[in-house]
C-alpha cells in the first residue's frame, strides 16, 4: 500500500522536511504493518468486549467530609497570592482591544 505523506500533510496543514517526510512514511509503513497483521488473527468464537469492566464492580471509597485546610495553610502553597487571595494569571492577557 503507497502512503502519499505529501496528502496526510496538507490535510493536517503540517509541514515537514523531506528528511521528517522520509520518517513519518516509514512510521506510517510501520503502523499499516502492524493492522495487517492483526487482521490476520483468527477471532472466531471470541465475543466482542465493548466495556473492559462490565463483569467487575469497581470499588470506590465513600465520599467523607473532613477536616479542610486553614486559610493560611492553602496561601502557603499557592505560587502567588495577594492578601488573602490566590492570583492566577490573567486568562485576557495577549488579547488585543480593538
């Protein structure tokens, strides 16, 4: 089976050198090897597993409430506060007004 890299590229709007071409062909080549072989496999008589965990009960601990941190405790750890608030960075920052 031909890969037309070139195709894949400028579908992605990637750009690559003919070195990284060159790679990315051979990886694909790699990977198309790799689904042939596993068609190959005979699976008759083995039922499809659409959820990996639907025979078993996955166990989960109770949600309890408990004893939270003190103000000071959680500042402590934040990279950066101002009195008693944490600062994060400004979600608009680099947004040019018009």
């Amino acid at each position: 089976m031909e890969i037309d890299v070139k195709k894949i590229m400028k579908l992605a709007k990637l750009k690559f050198n003919e070195n990284e071409e060159l790679q990315i062909k051979k990886h694909f080549q790699k990977m198309l090897k790799l689904v042939e072989k596993l068609k190959s496999i005979d699976v008759t008589g083995v039922d499809p597993l659409y959820y990996p965990h639907d025979r078993t009960y996955l166990r989960r601990r109770k949600d309890k409430q408990g004893k939270g941190l003190e103000r000071y405790e959680v500042l402590e750890n934040a990279p950066d506060t101002f009195t008693d608030y944490i600062k994060a960075p400004s979600p608009l920052k680099g947004i040019k007004k018009k």
